[in-house]
C-alpha cells in the first residue's frame, strides 16, 4: 500500500487530474472563442494559466489549497455579481434585447412587406448557363410563367414549357434546376438574393419550392444612422436610448430596439417614477417584516421545542425524528402540499374547521400563511441548533443559579438565553438574510399575489423584493432585466448590509483576529 | 522553472491540447438541420410523427428539442442566441409580439395553398404589425363540460345556477361552475362573456373596435348580483374565484360543470365522461354564450434559421410539414388536438373531442390578441387584471359595479395602447 502512494504514483496522478482539467478548459476556452463568448473565454484562460503556474511549480504552496475555491468564488459569485452591476446601466427590457446592428438588420427584414395580395409563386431554384442564381416562376392561375435573376426577369411563352399535373413549369430552356443538396449548400445565397420583378417589387423565396413578391418599405443610411418610411417619408433616427423614433412623432419607434447604456437610469428611476417607487417601498416593508417574523417565529417555535426534549419525556426519541420531518421533506413538496391544504373551496384546513377563509385571496391571510408555512418549514432547523446549544451549556451554571434563589424564568433570561445567543446569533442573522430572498415559498405558494390589481397595485401583497424583482425580470408582460438588475444590485448592498452589521454586533468574527 | 519540469509542461500542454481538440464537437456536425423547439408536449409528439415519416423537405432532416414544459420553452426562447436558438420554435400565438420587439422571430410568406388552409383569424393571431411569423398548428381554446350523470344539457347560465343551488347540499356539491383548465383569466375569458363583459370587443370585420365598451359596467354587474351572489353581496359559491382543486372535484363529481382545456381533454375521458357534452358556456339568455380565446399555437420562424445557414430549409419545413394537410393530421392523429388546417378538420381520424372543442370555439370564440392582452400600460395585463377582478366581487365583497368599472377602465386603456400595434 506504501509503494503503491510513493512519491512517483502521487505525482504522475497529480499531471494526469492536471491534464485532464487543463484539457477541459481548453475546450471550454475554444467553444466559448467559438461562440464569441470572450468574457468568459478570457476568464477561462486566466484560469488555465493560474493552474498551471500553481501546480507545475512550486511558486505559491497555498495557492494549490486556495486556487480552486477562487476560481469558482469568481465564476459563480463575482462574475454574476459584476454581470448585473453592468447589466443594471442598461436599457434591456422587451424590444431592447439585441445588439444594434442586429437591430438593424432585424427592421430592414420586417421593412420588407409582402405586395397587397400577398402574390406568391411556386418555384423551382435552379442557375442560368452563367450559373447565376436563377429561378423559374409559375403563376399556374393566371397562366404566367417567367425566369428571374438578380438582375433580369425574362418572360416566358406558356406554350413552349413542359408543364406538371398542377400547372407548374418543370423545365425552361437555358435553365438547370439545382438538387435539394444543391439548394441546401447555396441556402444562404438564395435566402440573401433578391430576384429582379419590376421597378417596384422582387422577389423572394420562403422555402424551396415557393417565392412572394415583396417590397422594400423601410429604407436604411447607414451615414445618416436614419431609417426612412418610403411609403410615407416618416424619418427615424436614434434616440439615445434603444429605439429608432418617428423625428415628428417621439412616441412611434421601430421595432426592435437595442440594448442602449443608460447608466444610472434605472437607479434613478426607483426613486423618481412612482409606478415603480410606490410598489416598492410596499414590498420592501413587507420584505423586512417577513424576513424577521419567520425568523423570531423559527427561533421562538424551535427554542420551545428544543426546551421540550431537552428534558426526560417517555419516547423522546420518536418525537425528536418526527420533529426533524419536515426540515428532511423537500420544501417544495411541503410548500406545494400546504398550499392545497389552503385552498378555500377543496382545501383540508377550511374542511377541518368548517371555516371558508379565503387563504390565498385576502392580502392578511395570505400573509399569515405565508409564515405559517415557513414556520412548518424552518422551526426544525433552530429545534437542531437549539438542542445542540442547550446541551453544551453547563448545568452547573442553571443549578448555581437555582441555589442561590433564582427562579426558572430568572435562569432563562439571565443564564440560558444569553448564552444561547451567543452561540445562534450568526445563525439568526444568516436565516434573516435567506428568508430576505427566499424566493421558492413565495413563488409557489402565493406568487406573490393577492394582488389589488383592480386598485392600481403592481405588485402582490406577499412579494417580497426578489419575487417582484423576478416578475419584472421575467413577467408575462413586458420583461425589464435592466430595472431588475438595479433592484437586485440594491438588495445585494441591502443583505451585505445587514449581515455586515449582525456579525460585527454579535462578534462573531472576534476569534478569527 | 528548469528545463526538465520545463519539457514536462510542454508535454502536459501538449496533452490536453490534443484531449481539448478531440473533444471539441465539429462545427459542421449539425449542418442542414432544422431545429425544431418545442414543450414537453408536442415534442415527443412531433418527434413520434417525424419518427414515421421524415422526408417532409428534401435533404432536410428535422431535429425536435424537446423542453421540460411550456415555462421552460418560454424562457428558453427569450434567452436564446443565434448560436443556441432554434429554427423553429413551437409556441403560442401571444409569442409572437414578444418575439417580434425582442428580434427573435423572422417574417414568413406561406405559399397560396398553405394560406388557403387557414381562415383569416388563425393568420391574424401569428401577425404582428402586418407581419406574419409562423404557421397555424391548432386551436388552443377551453370549452365547458358538464356531468351528465348529475345534470342535463344547460341552455341558460341561470340554469346552472339553479341546478347548484337546489342540489348543493343533496349532492354535496363544492361548487357549481369552476376552471379546471387554462386559469382565472384564460379559462375564465368565458364566464365574464358570459356574464356580459369582454377583454375587447370584435366588429363584423374581424378587427377589434377601438370604441365599443368591453364591460359594459351596469350590464355586468346586475348579471354579477343576479348569478354570482348571494343576497348579502357575497358569492353564492357557484363559482369560485379560484382553478385550484377544480379538476380533481369535477372528476371526483362534486362539481357539475367545469372549464377544462383542449390540451387535458383525455383525463376527463379516460375517467369516463363523454366528450359530447362540450359546449361553450352558456350566456344569461337562451342561444347566447360566453367566448373563449380561440386562437392558434404556432410553428414560428426565428432569425437564427438564417444564422444557421437554413432559413431557405425552415421556410420549406413550415410550409410542406406544419401547413400541409397531411402533416397536419399526422401530428393531430398524436397531439390530439382540434387542427387549424381546414383540410385536416375535415379528416376521418380527428376524433370527437377534437371537432367538440373546435365547433365550440368555433360557436364562441375571440382571437386573443397579445399586443392588446399583455397590457401595454402600467404593465397591468389581462392576465393580471382578470383574477383580480374576480376575487375582487366574489371575495373581497367589493361592489361589482364598481369593479367591473374599473375593469372596464384597464380594458380600455389596453386596447387603446395595442390597437396601434396590430
């Protein structure tokens, strides 16, 4: 067993894990070069570079401890960190999703409209002896057949095509159809190439065996960076924040937009626009009061029942696992099964009182519900924290007390509690900053409703920060990452905040000086 | 660094160069492809369709990628790029403003044929600003069903009403009219037709009208006392402000009537109910009834088929497999709902439950348009406003007059802010 870990096996071990990690991110480093990812293509070769000065040389032991935890701390904490700090100056909502010039590109695309009676042609694509592009058009109704290239539309006589059972020309002279292979190597030329029609119209094709007559409505100078409406001289230009707009009517803007900087806007706008401000001092001080009502009532529940088993009770065993249950069950199934158990028409709680309270309907009932699930979910945790915390205070102190006259409830205060506190503070502050984002219990068990919608409201009456963040993130309607993103910068300042604060408070950190 | 441990880096460099290109997929691989998105649903269908048959397009092959439900599709479009996104996407037609502002879906013209195969409406719901996107694949609508083991055929919302009242307490009745399917605003769209109200209000033209009154306030209101509640103000329990649990009670036959989509019809006849008993709600008098959103999912072109180098190859798939006839019903025979091409309609193999909810969206049905739904002011959508409104009068016990006007004032606005969209 020695021989098998001499230095040899280690250290050929060590280059092989080297190796095959270094050959990951190389591949990583390559697809996302690949994809045009550089950020994290940057990022990756920092990485692969730190790996190898720290475990081919002897440069820095400890970095061979740290490095890997490093590497993940900024990949999946300051990278997403960073990404929405930046993401948070931008104009990115729904219809500001894209680059500019994909942007562009998209609005000459949709600038290109079908003629009013939506012609179409069946098509064979084929080349003409010069092997340019070339199709053969058949308008089987109206008995019109014609070869079309970019730049030449020759008419042909109906007499002398050969022609299928629907009508349709199969062959013209001078003209050689291209394989379905064929078509498919040239798919992008024939997608780009605009076939000559009249003056005012080409053609286009919308599959391999059909093309529509089109015309160019919205017509793009690159020099002047303006887009102009042929049909109505309306002109767009940019308007500094995502969006072509009409110059005489700001309001009409071209779709779509691009992601614009904007800076500081949408910070700006959490204080200054109050369909945005009103919802959000509402939420925010709900978000506080849950956050601390479930976390006293975690606290106090579990403390309670800590107490409980910390004395001699007949079958202590069985009622310290069934209490245990509901912190090992998933939550989501606990939240799901509890938010049935709600339900005003079918649900088990009104059944079993006889009462027909709408849980889900009412703002305060909803509220209430809200903690009493969380309750259900994490009382178990502080029981587990309580019971270790009780245990390891020293009966000494409590019978010394009870010697010299103190009551039990003078113990509790005087001795138990504080050292208890000692012991869970951090943890109350860690719990506060979870519950402060504990999107899941939210989301589903109310979805943040109910909502006064009727009354103006737009957020729910349970959405916390994070779940009306995530609404305006990723909502139904008009989705607005950059305003999310500022929300979310300024409940990251909010939780670093208060987490900063608890741990100074409760000295937490004292022993690490 | 010594030249020993120097040679030695460059070997272990040279490796895992070596390891990393090998390991790196051709970029050639996926060439002449369409990728087709779609939900945990159609997927698996549409995979078991083109598993019979694939050479829809000529040197095409089609890939479906299947998503673990619709959400997940959604979201997954929305964040997609030209280098993860699809050719194709599978989704509903209220995509197709979204998809448009967002620069993800590409204009498509159908051939003449291919247009004919569908009635203006169901291209009108994958239209945005004139613009086409996609092909029409079904009817994604709700229809009522009742139990006739409990009740007849009813001809007036007063008659279901009556019906829960007299026998709620006999036959332990939960509620008398729920929605099982589609939610309190999709699913519920009918009830307040039926109760008089609308989220707009389509001329004969087939356009929505930018003066009618969509709730008529009084109207609904009375209709709302007269049905909903009891002489307290308070809901009568005939239908609950709520979908949760009314699946499981219409099955259990606690509730006689129930709201189910076309897309769940199966549970309701595998648990033995008879699919001839769909009907659109019915309205408060004789021969009318309450509309239901009956608009068209969709086979949509997205930018990234020209990205990919097939948009010539997408275009075909649209037009020879999602707009055809044959492919229509191939993939109907196996997704089992009403189809939106007309020729496939009229297929042998469509079966009961699939023309039952298409002549009942074709009896009561309203386009639904997004521009106009997902609510462009104040971002207070159909959606949103819907189920507020009805727990508004049926649980909070506020004045129905009142909140119907309200309603009405959000409906407006909408429409006022969608209609220069369409």
């Amino acid at each position: 067993m020695e021989k098998l870990f001499n230095r040899k096996v280690t250290v050929t071990l060590k280059y092989l894990v080297v190796a095959f990690v270094s050959s990951l991110m190389l591949m990583l480093i390559m697809s996302s070069f690949a994809k045009r990812e550089y950020a994290i293509s940057g990022f990756l070769t920092i990485g692969l570079i730190a790996i190898a000065l720290t475990y081919l040389t002897n440069y820095s032991i400890p970095m061979k401890f740290f490095l890997p935890g490093m590497l993940f701390l900024f990949a999946f904490v300051v990278g997403p960190i960073l990404y929405t700090v930046a993401m948070s100056g931008f104009q990115y909502s729904t219809g500001n999703y894209i680059s500019k010039p994909d942007a562009i590109s998209r609005i000459i695309a949709t600038g290109i409209r079908p003629d009013a009676n939506q012609t179409t042609f069946d098509i064979i694509v084929g080349e003409d002896s010069a092997k340019n592009l070339e199709i053969l058009a058949s308008d089987p109704t109206n008995k019109v057949y014609f070869l079309s290239t970019a730049t030449t539309k020759t008419d042909l006589d109906p007499t002398v095509l050969a022609v299928d059972e629907n009508g349709d020309a199969t062959k013209a002279p001078g003209f050689h159809p291209l394989t379905p292979d064929q078509q498919n190597a040239v798919d992008q030329k024939i997608a780009d190439t605009r076939f000559a029609y009249s003056s005012a119209y080409f053609i286009t094709i919308e599959g391999s065996n059909v093309a529509s007559l089109k015309s160019q409505t919205l017509m793009y100078n690159s020099s002047t960076d303006t887009f102009t409406n042929v049909q109505t001289g309306a002109i767009y230009k940019d308007n500094g924040v995502g969006d072509y707009a009409n110059v005489a009517n700001k309001v009409e803007l071209l779709q779509p937009g691009w992601r614009a900087p904007i800076w500081f806007s949408n910070y700006t706008k959490l204080f200054t626009d109050p369909q945005i401000r009103k919802p959000l001092v509402k939420v925010f001080i709900w978000t506080m009061v849950f956050a601390s009502l479930t976390v006293l009532t975690q606290f106090a529940l579990g403390l309670l029942v800590a107490m409980i088993m910390n004395r001699k009770l007949f079958g202590r065993r069985i009622y310290r696992s069934i209490f245990i249950l509901p912190y090992a069950m998933p939550s989501i199934m606990s939240i799901l099964i509890w938010g049935g158990m709600f339900d005003t028409e079918f649900g088990a709680i009104n059944h079993l009182f006889g009462t027909h309270v709408h849980w889900f309907q009412n703002a305060m009932y909803a509220r209430a519900a809200v903690i009493i699930v969380n309750l259900w979910l994490g009382f178990p945790y502080f029981y587990l924290i309580c019971s270790g915390a009780l245990q390891a205070i020293p009966a000494e102190l409590s019978e010394a007390a009870a010697i010299d006259g103190a009551t039990n409830r003078q113990i509790f205060r005087k001795i138990t509690m504080p050292l208890l506190l000692q012991v869970v503070s951090p943890l109350l502050v860690a719990s506060f900053a979870f519950n402060f984002n504990n999107f899941n219990i939210i989301y589903l068990l109310t979805g943040g409703g109910p909502s006064n919608t009727l009354g103006g409201d737009v957020a729910g009456s349970t959405d916390i920060l994070i779940s009306y963040t995530y609404k305006i993130a990723f909502g139904a309607g008009t989705q607005n990452l950059g305003l999310a993103s500022a929300i979310s910068v300024v409940i990251f300042v909010i939780i670093a905040s208060i987490s900063l604060y608890g741990i100074r408070r409760s000295k937490v950190l004292e022993s690490f000086k | 660094m010594n030249k020993k441990k120097l040679s030695f880096v460059g070997v272990v460099a040279s490796a895992a160069l070596v390891v990393s290109a090998l390991l790196v997929p051709s970029a050639n691989a996926a060439n002449k492809t369409v990728i087709v998105w779609a939900d945990n649903t159609r997927g698996p269908n549409l995979q078991t369709v083109l598993a019979a048959k694939s050479d829809w397009v000529p040197g095409i092959t089609i890939k479906i990628v299947t998503f673990s439900g619709f959400d997940a599709l959604k979201t997954a479009f929305d964040n997609a790029t030209a280098l993860t996104g699809p050719d194709i996407v599978v989704g509903a037609n209220d995509w197709v403003p979204t998809g448009a502002k967002q620069g993800k879906l590409a204009p498509v013209t159908l051939s003449s044929s291919v247009r004919a195969s569908f009635t203006s409406n169901n291209l009108g719901d994958l239209t945005y600003k004139g613009v086409l996107y996609g092909v029409p694949l079904d009817y994604n609508n709700v229809g009522m069903i009742y139990n006739s083991k409990l009740t007849g055929k009813p001809l007036t919302l007063g008659q279901m009403v009556n019906f829960y009242l007299a026998n709620k307490t006999a036959d332990k009745l939960t509620a008398g009219l729920c929605v099982a399917g589609g939610g309190m605003s999709f699913g519920g769209v009918s009830v307040l037709s039926a109760l008089g109200g609308a989220p707009y209000v389509m001329t004969p033209n087939g356009s929505v009208s930018a003066t009618a009154d969509p709730v008529p306030a009084a109207t609904v209101a009375a209709n709302i006392n007269k049905f909903l509640l009891d002489k307290k103000g308070k809901s009568n329990g005939f239908f609950p402000a709520t979908d949760t649990g009314c699946k499981t009670a219409f099955l259990a036959g606690t509730v006689p009537y129930a709201i189910i989509g076309n897309w769940e019809w199966t549970d309701y006849a595998k648990a033995g109910f008879d699919m001839s008993t769909l009907m659109p709600v019915p309205g408060v008098n004789h021969g009318q009834y309450g509309s239901a959103f009956a608009s068209v999912s969709g086979a949509m072109l997205t930018v990234f088929a020209a990205a990919h180098g097939v948009d010539q190859g997408a275009k075909s798939v649209l037009n020879n497999f999602f707009g055809s006839a044959a492919g229509a019903v191939a993939y109907q025979n196996v997704e089992l709902r009403p189809p939106a091409n007309k020729k496939a309609q009229k297929d042998a193999s469509v079966t009961a439950a699939q023309k039952g909810f298409g002549k009942s969206g074709a009896m009561a049905g309203i386009p639904q348009i997004g521009a106009i739904l997902n609510g462009a002011t104040g971002g207070k959508s159909f959606w949103d406003l819907l189920p507020a409104f009805w727990t508004d009068v049926l649980v909070n016990g506020k004045d129905p007059l009142t909140s119907a006007q309200k309603l009405d004032t959000f409906f407006q606005a909408n429409i006022a802010a969608g209609i220069p969209q369409l």
